[in-house]
C-alpha cells in the first residue's frame, strides 16, 4: 500500500520515510536551529511546524504504527526512526506504547518537541534534587502530570523539563511523536528507579535501524 512505500528500504540515516509532511518539520527545524540561538525560544518558533504534522494525516507508515519488544523501554514499547540527521544532530521519531504499558522514568540530554498521534497518554514529570555526587545514586521528586490527548505537545528542555515517564493511557496502543536535536536511539541516556533511588546508564535504540556503535544495538 502507498503508505508503506514511504519508507525507504536500507536507508538507515536521513530520511528514512521520504514525504513531504517529514521533509517540512525537518527542513524547518533545521532552519531554526541556525537562526535561533537559545533552546526555548527555539522550541517555541518550531510549534506551528510541528503541530502541522501532529495535525496530518497518512503520513506515518502503518509498519511504523505497531508496539514490539524491541527496545530499551521494553514493555512491548517501539520507537521507529523516521529522520536521523547523519550527524547525530536531529532526529525525528514515532514511539508506540501498548496500552497500559508505561516507560522507565528517563531522561533525553535534549531540547525537543513530544506531541501524541494517536490514543491517549499520560505524562509524568521528575526533578532530581541530589547533587550527582554519588555514584549510580539519584533522588527524583514527582512534578506535575499531564494527559494528552490526540494534537497535544509540549517541550522538553535540558535542565527543567527533561526527566519523565510515558504511560498509555488508552484501548489501544498509542503513538507519540518526537523531533529531538540529537540521534536519540543510540545516544547514551539516564534511566532512574524511583523506588531504590537509582540512576543508571542505557540506550533506547532504534527499533527499524541499527546504531552505528554496535555496542548500542
Ligand atoms: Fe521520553
């Protein structure tokens, strides 16, 4: 089916789903990230962008729409690679939760935008309040919680709104989009245990493309 032409066979890197609705927010985000300087008043000029392709419809691959045991979220949770800037740089991504499923709580190193495609999800957000200074040791305190629906976004941003867990929310799976300024697959991440107050090191990966570090994949 047309859909599932999109996307590019053996292409790990660029556009790895060639149409146009990816190609604006990529394009356009690129463009801010030249122009604009600071990470918030980016992220806020790239809103109108990215709430078009929230908005549009067909455009995601139906193989790119289905949960699997396939990452470092587990749970049945996929992330599939749409954009990865050869870079390492920007990545644009579709992250399908099964329903009642939720993600470890982590964190992203990076400015970015999250907005749901379909079903219904909640959001809940941590600060850390140590100091870093022991080893695999972190204590998060819980913030606010948000559910989004359908066309829902919001930011993240290093420093202030960077460390959450994602729950499904619905009947069925639900699918979240992200663009984040880096390859967020394979960069070396923080994933937290609020209960034993841990921190420890891990990487998502991709589910659709391997990383190019075979000790992320
Ligand atoms: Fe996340």
């Amino acid at each position: 089916m047309a859909e599932v032409e999109s996307v590019r066979s053996g292409v790990t890197s660029g556009f790895i789903v060639d149409v146009p609705e990816v190609r604006a927010l990529i394009e356009e985000t690129k463009r801010l990230t030249s122009t604009i300087q600071n990470d918030a008043e980016r992220v806020e000029a790239l809103k109108p962008a990215f709430q078009t392709l929230l908005q549009a419809n067909g455009w995601l691959p139906n193989e790119y729409a289905q949960t699997g045991d396939t990452t470092g979220m587990g749970g049945g949770i996929a992330a599939y690679a749409l954009y990865r800037d050869p870079g390492a740089a920007l990545c644009l991504f579709a992250f399908v939760i099964p329903s009642g499923k939720t993600t470890p709580v982590h964190d992203h190193g990076s400015w970015g935008l999250v907005g749901l495609y379909r079903g219904r999800q909640l959001e809940t957000y941590y600060r850390r309040t140590d100091d870093g200074s022991v080893a695999g040791h972190a204590v998060l305190e819980q913030m606010e919680q948000q559910t989004l629906e359908q066309g829902d976004f919001y930011p993240l941003l290093p420093g202030a709104r960077d460390i959450h867990s994602v729950g499904s929310d619905a009947d069925g799976p639900t699918i979240s989009i992200h663009v984040l300024a880096n390859d967020t697959g394979c960069v070396q991440r923080r994933q937290y245990d609020l209960v034993n107050q841990t921190v420890k090191p891990f990487r998502s990966v991709w589910s659709n493309v391997p990383c190019s570090d075979p000790a992320a994949s």
